[in-house]
C-alpha cells in the first residue's frame, strides 16, 4: 500500500510547507513592524497572503452517472482506513444531492443537509450557507463506523412528490423518460430530500485542506447551476468516473464536453478518467493476457471517444481495492490498479498546487521586498548626504555656513511647492478613484441585475429572456471596459508625478504598477459562455420546470458576477494603495521631520541652531565638538529609519572620520534619516 502511504505523505508534505510559508511571512511582517518599515500597503499585502494560504484548499470532484461506482472509489481511496464503507455505496443511485467532504475546526464533526424545499426559494447554496438555521444538521459519532455510516447514508434518501412539486422545484421534465415514478401513483415522483449535503469529518487529508466534492450524476448538474459554474469549474481536478461494464455512454458524452472540459486546454489537462468495474472483464476462462488485452483496448476506445490522450485515462476496481485495503491484501491491492491512480494524483495534482501558490506568493514577497529595500535605499542614502554636509563643516568660515543655509532655504521653499502639487493631486486621485468605483461599484451591478431579473419574469418567450440576459453582460463588460480606461488613466497619472517629484526633489524614481481587468472580463466571458452552452438546453425543456430553472440560473449567474466584482473590488483597493503609497510614505517622513524641528532664524549672529553655534568660533576646536554632538543629534533625534546599530556603525566606517563612527555606534536602532529630508535635516541642527 505503499502508493496510498505516499499520497497522504505528499498532502501532508503539502500542508507542512503552506504552515512554514505562512510562518515566514508572518516573521517578515513582524519585523517589518518592529522597524517601522511596514505602511498600509504592506500591511494590506500581507493580510490577503495570510488569508489565502489559511484559507488555502485542494478540491477534487469526482463526477459520473450513478452506477458508476463513484462512492465506492471515494471509499477507496480515502477512507479504507475505517474497516468499512464510509460512504453509503450500492447499485443504483446512492448519492442524491451534491455533497462536500471537508473539515472545519470551527464547527464539531457532523452532516449538514440543505432541504429540497428551498429549490422553490431565491437563492444559491453559496447563500444558504451563511445561514445555519435553514440546514438540518446531525452529529457524527466517531467512535461508530457503524452509525456514522448510518447518518451519512441521508446523502440517498428520496421522497415522493406531487409531479406539480417537482417541476416547481426544477427537477421533473416531462420528456424524461427515466425519470423515477410511481407504480401506484402515475402523478407522482421520487426527487432527492436534500439540495446540497456538508459533511465534517476529521479525516486527516481532509484536516490538511483537502476538499471531496460528489456530484449525483448528470441530473444534479444540469439543475444545480452552482455546480455548473463555480464548483466543477473551480475544482483543481476532476475525476470522470466511467464503467468499464457500460462503455462510454450519451450521457457520459454530454456530462464531458457540456460541464467538463471546457475550453482551455488546461481544463482538459486536470480532468483524469476513470475506468471503473474492471474486476468484471476478470474472467477465469480467459488468460491474464487477454485480460489486459480487455482493458487496454477499453482505454484506447474511451480516450479516442473523449479526446483525450490514454494516459489520463485510468482502469481501475474500486471495489476490490477497499476490500483489499481493508484486509491488507496487497496482491489484490496491485490487481485493482487503483496505486497507479494514487500515485498520479501524489506526483501530479500536488506539486502542480504547490507551483501555483508558491509562485503567487512569490510575486507578491518580491514586489514587498522591492518596496522595502527602495525605501532603505532612500534613506540609507539620505544618511550619507546628511553625515558628509556635517563632516564638510569642519575648519569652514561662518560664510560657508550661511552660504548653506540659504541653499537649504531654497530646497524647503522648492519642497513645499511640491507639497502644494502633491495636495492637488490627492483630490485629483480621489476624484479618478471614486470614479473608478462607479464603473464597478456592488449598487450599479445591484441595479443592472435586479433591472434584468424583472424583464425575465416578464418575458415568457425566448427571445425576451435572451435579450434580458445580452444586455445584462453588455453591461457588466461595458463597466468593466470602462473601468480598465480609469485605471489606466489614474496609472499615467501617477508614472508622471513620479517622474517629476523624482527630477525635482531628489525621490527614488518609481513606476508604479499597472493594473489589468483582463482575468475578470476572461470570468465574466466564461459566465457567458455558460449562459449560451445551458440556454438552448433548459429552454427546449417541455415542461413547465423550465422557467424555474432559467429564473434559478440566472440568480447563480448574477451571484457569481458578484464575486467577481467582489474580487475586483478588493484587488483595485491593494492596487490603489500601492500606487500612492509610496508617495505618501515620503511625504509623511518629510511632514515628521519639519515638524520636530524649526528652520533657523534669519537674523542675530547668536540665532539657535547649528549656524548660530558654529558662530562662536567657526575655526576652532570647538566647532569639530559641536558638528560631533550634532551628528549624533541629527541622527537619534529622527526616528524615522529602523537601522540597526551595527548597520549604522558599518555606514559610519565607510564614511571615515573615527569620531562619526564612534558617535553612529551608540546610535538608538530605531533611528535614521529619508533622502526625502536629506537637505531640510541639515538645516535643523
């Protein structure tokens, strides 16, 4: 069993390294703190990293026809470990609802079921799942494999329902003939008791951020929209269980290229296909060879029929594998070929989620890194220039020192030209950003969508309802265009403002990132395409049901583009904060450094600051002492960057004079200078 060992090692591997990766950025923000390096923007950056790597989960779908055996793979490959079927598996439809294997610590181990009756109600389960009271929840018993198997078995409970009911809940057509009825009762039929099930269950993968997701067959996915178009599509990987006694099938077909595959070849490249029941071609009168002949051309036929390649297509007995599993058989184990499938989800699934977050996280902690060390950089330099004008003061006249102090004069009035140009530019930011916010504000969308949802319910025909539908996303694409041209003109904006505090005050040249809504417009397109792909489907329906299910598929549409708003929303803030906040940062530093200490006075030999004091003997031993005490003065009064001492001493040193590295080495850690005030410091002492 070693394959089933190295899947839970990878995951836990998996998980290991997304707890140290969280704990290393938690130290950088920490001392990023503590050396008052961190503003709102990194403050901001690093939050949402934090909470995407907690947050962070792998999602496996595992998607079929019923009788396909899907359970009982999940079973397999899962939760073996319990002696016993976790799952309830049998022939027929076992699972009724969609259900989701997880674990949250937050709530004790338990099922949530979500009643068929709220079909008949606005709103998706992503919804529903803010509120508790509208789920039944039971208890499970962990230390009974036997009633937690029984709680769990709720998943394939039925009920029979007026046909009226059915089609009111979206889940009766009448050109369905295999819709289940009644023997006794032709105007009744059997629908599922739960919508959506929530198991939670302290299985160790599951704890690490592993996510089941089991769907019902083709019947769920066409009238559950949700799964349609947030949670197949947002799976990492899809298992399309198929069997090997049944072939691929229509309906396998339509389950594949309708809700599966997608367009992306990506999309293709995550879906694995399982060939399930092979156990059955196990036949004693025929040789071992001609077994495998047996599977291997039912692998060619169903790669060819998919249009896959045949290594993603997997042969395997789910059933003979839990057995084997449970009483240790590993002969029975190899022959069930279920290792080969647990060892491509170990080698491939894992370490493509591993790239994916490492490299987002890894972008993000350069650019953090980045904006960091510039601003080091300033202020590092900043020190430089402020410790050379005190050691060129040495032996110098008090002409020379005057001479200074007027070119400083001259700098501040130029700075605080610049701070009128930076007030100017505040209010003309906070005009483009509000802007901005009405092209993809949550009330324009609240107002388009509850506009399109009125003009269906008024639109008993097609083309009414398609029109409605054409104009909701040309409106949405339309905001978001229009949002694309105000980010660009706010980046322009800024580039030059950049440019000219930079050639006119002496900054760090800066350039600030661009912004692109090119992944929500990609979104919303998929959205669209959805709407087109299931529009024809649900409108040639010839029962009544359909004018619930395209009113319910249009409220998971409208839900989704929500989110993407949401997304985009909170992407644009951290955006808009790292274009100004470097600005600001400097502009603060300055305001803090004018404001601890007055230019000098023009007027009396004996003014305060360093010129007035250089006047007593501006040639003699008692001008080196003063510049010495300043330059320790100079650079403890501002507290302004988190240096430390050695640092600072180092800088010192490379400076030269021993009495400045005596002096910067008794230097308070939390000292230090910006470029930004580099000539308005000198001024001051």
């Amino acid at each position: 069993m070693m394959q089933s060992r190295d899947l839970a090692a990878r995951f836990e591997a998996y998980s290991d390294w997304r707890r140290r990766l969280s704990a290393g950025i938690s130290g950088l923000h920490e001392w990023l703190t503590q050396q008052e390096l961190a503003d709102a923007q990194a403050d901001l950056s690093i939050q949402h990293l934090l909470e995407r790597l907690h947050q962070d989960q792998l999602v496996v779908a595992f998607v079929a026809e019923f009788s396909r055996g899907k359970s009982e793979l999940i079973n397999a490959i899962f939760f073996a470990d319990f002696g016993q079927r976790l799952l309830p598996s049998a022939a027929g439809r076992t699972t009724m609802c969609p259900t989701e294997l997880l674990y949250d610590s937050t709530r004790p181990p338990s099922i949530r079921l979500l009643p068929i009756e709220t079909r008949a109600r606005d709103g998706s389960v992503t919804e529903f799942k803010n509120y508790a009271d509208e789920w039944v929840t039971l208890a499970l018993d962990l230390s009974s494999a036997d009633r937690m198997s029984e709680v769990l078995s709720q998943v394939s409970q039925t009920k029979r329902v007026p046909i009226v009911l059915a089609r009111k809940y979206g889940l009766y057509d009448d050109g369905d003939v295999l819709a289940p009825m009644s023997a006794t009762d032709e105007a009744a039929v059997d629908i599922p008791c739960w919508r959506h099930a929530v198991i939670n269950f302290p299985h160790p993968l599951l704890q690490q951020g592993l996510v089941i997701l089991d769907t019902p067959g083709l019947n769920a996915i066409g009238t559950e929209p949700e799964l349609t178009l947030n949670l197949l599509p947002n799976a990492h990987a899809v298992l399309f269980i198929l069997a090997a006694d049944a072939g691929v099938t229509r309906t396998d077909i339509d389950v594949w290229r309708n809700h599966l595959i997608g367009e992306s070849p990506g999309t293709k490249e995550s879906r694995l296909v399982i060939l399930n029941k092979i156990d059955g071609l196990w036949d004693e009168l025929r040789t071992a060879s001609e077994i495998e002949s047996e599977i291997a051309r039912q692998v060619r036929s169903s790669a060819q029929l998919l249009a896959i390649p045949p290594a993603q297509v997997f042969p395997v007995s789910a059933q003979k594998a839990l057995l084997a599993k449970v009483n240790g058989d590993d002969a029975l184990l190899a022959k069930s070929r279920l290792p080969l499938l647990e060892l491509a989800l170990s080698k491939e699934l894992i370490p493509a989620k591993r790239h994916i977050v490492g490299s987002a996280t890894r972008a993000e902690i350069r650019s953090l890194a980045a904006s960091t060390r510039t601003i080091l950089d300033s202020r590092i330099a900043g020190i430089h220039e402020q410790l050379g004008e005190l050691r060129g003061l040495r032996g110098k006249n008090q002409d020379v020192v005057e001479h200074m102090m007027e070119r400083i004069q001259q700098e501040k009035e130029l700075f605080e030209r610049g701070m009128q140009r930076y007030t100017a530019l505040r209010t003309v930011f906070t005009q483009q950003t509000n802007a901005l916010y009405e092209c993809i504000g949550l009330e324009k969308l609240r107002a388009t969508a509850g506009e399109t949802r009125k003009r269906i319910e008024a639109s008993p025909f097609t083309k009414g309802v398609r029109s409605a539908m054409n104009d909701f996303f040309a409106q949405i694409h339309g905001g978001l265009e229009q949002s694309g041209r105000q980010t660009s003109e706010i980046h322009d904006m800024m580039l030059a403002m950049y440019v000219r505090f930079a050639s006119e005050h002496g900054l760090q040249p800066f350039a600030p990132p661009s912004f692109s809504m090119l992944k929500y417009q990609k979104e919303v397109e998929r959205l669209e395409r959805a709407y087109n792909v299931h529009f024809n489907t649900l409108w040639n329906m010839v029962s009544k049901a359909k004018f619930t299910l395209m009113k319910r598929f249009y409220e998971t549409i409208a839900i989704r583009v929500k989110h993407v708003y949401d997304i985009a929303n909170r992407d644009l803030e951290s955006w808009l904060n790292a274009v100004m906040a470097p600005l600001e940062t400097q502009v603060r530093e300055h305001h803090i450094t004018a404001s601890g200490a007055s230019y000098p006075a023009r007027g009396p030999a004996r003014s305060a600051g360093i010129d007035g004091e250089l006047q007593v003997d501006a040639r003699g031993p008692h001008a080196t002492h003063l510049i010495h005490e300043r330059v320790e003065g100079a650079v403890s009064l501002r507290q302004l960057l988190p240096i430390s001492a050695g640092g600072l001493a180092l800088l010192a040193v490379a400076i030269k004079p021993s009495y400045l590295s005596m002096s910067c080495s008794r230097v308070s850690t939390r000292s230090g200078l910006s470029g930004m005030q580099s000539t308005g410091q000198t001024s001051t002492h």
